[in-house]
C-alpha cells in the first residue's frame, strides 16, 4: 500500500531541509528512513515545520553542547531535573556550552559556587559525564581531553603512567603536570585512599592537571641511602669529639661559667645516667613502632636524615667555640694524642659506645650543643607524630621521657642550660620544618626547596603528603598477631 502523497512531501521536506543544517548531515544519508503506516488510534502526524525542528533540533542537542548559550544550558540543567540551579549556573556564572563540558566536581564544590548538597553534587557530576562522553569530538576542539575533564577525585590506573621526582606524569598519550591542592587527611583517619588515587583543578586555561593523592614509594634504596649517611656522620662526630677534647679550656684558667640553673640546683650524680634510660627506653618504642609500621622506610629514612643533619650542624658548633667545662666534678683537661693513628681509635671507641656513659664512654669539650637532647627529643617527636593522635598514654609517656631526660641532664650538670635549651630548639625546628615541606607539595618540589633543602628534595620526591599512620604484623607467624594487628 502506497502512502499518501502529501505524506511523501513531508518526507522529501524534511529529508531537504537536513541537507541545509550541517548538524543533520551527520545523520541523515547514514541511516536509512523506514515509513511506518499510522496505525489507527495513533496522533496524527506533525506538520512540516515542527518534525523538522524536532529532528534536527536533536541532533544539535546531542553534538553541539560546546556551542550553547546559557539559556539552552539553562534547558539542559531543567531537564536533568537541577532547575534550582539555573539561578546561580546560568544568572549569576553565566556558563554557556563550553564552559559547561569543562566544569568538575571541585568546581561545583569550591568557589564560587559551593554547592553544599552531596546528593545535587554528584547527580549533576553523573550527568556532566554523560553530556562529556557524548561530546567528545567537541572537547578535543576545544583543547579538552577527556581525562582532563574528570572531576576530582577520580581513580586513575597505574598502567601507562611513569613517574618521576620532579613531580610530572607521563601518560602513554601526553603528559599531565602534577599542580594542585591536595585534600588530605590525618594520622590514623587516612585509610581510604588507595595508590593512584588522583585530584583534578581546573585552571584558566581549559587544562586540568592531575595531582596524585596516596602515592607512598618505600624505596628502599633511598632508606639505605640514608642510613650510611647517618653512619658516616656519627663516625664524623666522633673524630671531631676527640679534636675538641683536645682544645678542653683549661680549669685553672677558665671556671665554669655562671648558668642560672647549675648554680641553683645541686647535682644529682646518677641523674646522667638516667637521662640516658629514659632515652633507651624511647628508643624501644621507636623501635617498635618502626617494626609494625606499614611505611616503614620512610619513618627511617627520615629519622636518619634529620639525626644525620642534626649531629653534622652539632660538629660546626662544637668545634668552632670551645666552652669550659661545665662543673668542677668533672675531671677534663686537655689530651693530645700522639698520631692520626690513636685519634681514629678513640673516635671508634666513641663511636661504637654511642657515646653514652653506660657504654664506658667519657667526652669532654662537646658541650654546645646536647647530643643526648637531640635524641631524646628526635625520638619522642617520631613516636608523637607516627601514632595515632588518640594514643594518649603512649604520647604522655614519649612527653614525660622527654622532659625528665632533659631535667636529668641538667640535674647532672653534664651540660650548660644553653647547651640543652638550643639543642631543643634546632631539634624540634628541623623536625617541623621537614615535616611542614614534606607534607605541602607546593614547596616539596620547588626550586627554593632544592636548593636550600638538596638533600630533603631528594629522600621525599616521590612521597605526597603525610604519611598515614597505618600498621601490620610483617610476619606470617604468629597468624593471631597478624589478625590482631592487620
């Protein structure tokens, strides 16, 4: 049965029309038209103009977002059903087509449009993504690519991604910069982030950078890397103590010099000798915080790094002014040993007893600054701060030990108040400051940071953020204590 003829005018028209609009051509000429016989019952069929209008009008909605005006974004966001938001999207931000196909979930959270509902956020990041994957060819004229406008905190794979210290992805098909801000969390509240967990900026110029959040590399070498420096610096340290025992003012000559607290308070002669229990017993929880940590390298790599660096500014200071002896109990005077030979052994003498008066090791003349403050101080700010924050006991214990190993250092009179106040000082400054760089990428890999900092650069370029304090039992046996632990 043939169709009425006026229908086939309707169908040459439209078919005519489509051939004008660009738009329609990329459909019409691809697909095949079928006639379908109205059936009875069924609506009446439209008018020339209107099924025109409708069909290509679809298509236009389907391939040309990037070229809306904001009233026809303002149609999309009605339909999508966030009429609501019509108000601030389309009124106030006036955003049209391409500005559209580029917006992310930080912006919708962010300034200046601080969407506060979770649900509207995400349902409109759903429906961004559709009118995204729809858009293709028109976000690659634009400058877009599809992975540069994912929202934030979109997971991205490991698999064609290389990484390198200075900060930079490099994709298979391009290279992404890694700028942005990073949202973190602290201490033990940081378990859902995953490796290769990424947060996406949009910046002015339509390019999105991705900024990894999460990546934690263990890297071991570095970590052994440190530990020799660690090692040569001590041995250092040691050499330099025996040059100084020989530059020991002498007694007769130069007195104790006044210090408000030795003058005030009697020496307590086993008060040493405590300072350094409460150190050792710092030491063990270290130790064995350090064993069930799962980052393990990095708490040691870092501890090694600041002790090294702590101890080689101590060798300056030392060494370049001698101080007298601190009280007249202690029986220095200047020696001088005979070749480079014996003053090699009696720095590995120092060096193998830790220095420490429980070990039989007796120094004169290292006074500025306390050794034994740095790392009773160094040790209690690595428990603190790699410990959950609601440890309270343990971080009153780490505090106690601290304060009274530094009280039983004074109370010895083993060191000046100077000694052990600016050997607190340059110790918890360090601490925060490599903290503070390494926990803020916009300092971690810039050029200030490299050159003042070389070496920090260098242990934390491939470690972003903090670190969160996570553990696990490292061994298989006993199975109770890995269930226990993780």
């Amino acid at each position: 049965m043939r169709p009425p003829f006026s229908s086939f005018l309707v169908l040459l028209t439209v078919a005519s029309s489509c051939l004008v609009l660009p738009s329609c051509q990329k459909h019409v000429g691809q697909e095949v038209l079928q006639w379908v016989e109205p059936q009875p019952g069924s609506p009446s069929t439209p008018s020339d103009g209107t099924l025109t209008e409708d069909l290509c009008g679809m298509a236009q909605s389907e391939d040309s977002a990037s070229g809306w005006s904001c009233k026809q974004v303002a149609q999309w966001l009605q339909e999508e059903g966030f009429g609501e938001y019509v108000e601030l999207l389309c009124t106030q931000h006036r955003l049209d087509g391409p500005s559209l196909l580029a917006l992310t979930e930080a912006d919708l959270r962010g300034p200046p449009l601080g969407l506060t509902v979770l649900g509207d956020i995400k349902r409109l990041t759903l429906a961004l993504r559709r009118l995204q994957r729809q858009s293709q060819a028109q976000l690659e004229e634009l400058g877009l690519q599809p992975s540069d406008s994912l929202p934030a905190g979109h997971s991205l794979g490991a698999e064609g991604v290389d990484w390198r210290c200075d900060g930079d992805r490099r994709y298979n098909g391009g290279e992404r910069s890694c700028n942005g801000t990073e949202l973190r969390l602290r201490n033990g509240e940081r378990t859902g982030f995953a490796p290769g967990a990424a947060l996406c900026q949009t910046h002015s110029n339509w390019r999105c950078r991705q900024h990894l959040a999460g990546r934690l590399d263990p890297e071991v070498w570095k970590t052994i890397l440190s530990s020799v420096y660690v090692f040569f610096v001590f041995g250092f340290t040691s050499f330099v103590m025996v040059i100084v025992h020989e530059r020991v003012p002498d007694m007769r000559t130069y007195p104790p010099l006044p210090d408000i607290f030795l003058d005030s308070v009697p020496r307590i002669p086993w008060a040493f000798a405590m300072a350094e229990a409460c150190g050792l017993i710092l030491c063990y929880m270290f130790l064995l915080i350090l064993l069930l940590h799962k980052h393990r390298s990095i708490l040691f790599r870092r501890l090694c790094s600041l002790m090294g660096t702590v101890f080689l500014l101590r060798c300056c200071t030392m060494f370049v002014t001698s101080l007298s002896v601190p009280g007249q109990h202690l029986k220095c005077a200047s020696k001088t040993y005979g070749d480079t030979l014996e003053k090699i052994q009696r720095a590995l003498a120092i060096w193998s007893g830790f220095g420490m008066t429980l070990t039989g090791v007796q120094t004169c003349g290292d006074y500025m600054f306390s050794g034994h403050t740095v790392v009773i101080t160094l040790l209690n700010f690595f428990v603190t701060e790699y410990t959950p924050r609601n440890w309270h006991l343990i971080h009153t214990i780490s505090w106690v030990l601290n304060l009274f190993g530094i009280f039983f250092i004074l109370a010895a009179h083993e060191h000046y108040s100077i000694d052990v106040f600016i050997a607190f000082y340059i110790t918890t400054r360090l601490f925060l400051y490599y903290h503070t760089l390494a926990n803020t990428r916009a300092y971690q890999h810039s050029r200030r940071a490299r050159i003042w900092f070389p070496m920090f650069s260098f242990f934390e370029c491939n470690v972003n953020g903090p670190v969160p304090n996570q553990y696990h039992w490292p061994f298989h046996k006993p199975s109770f204590m890995k269930t226990l632990i993780g």
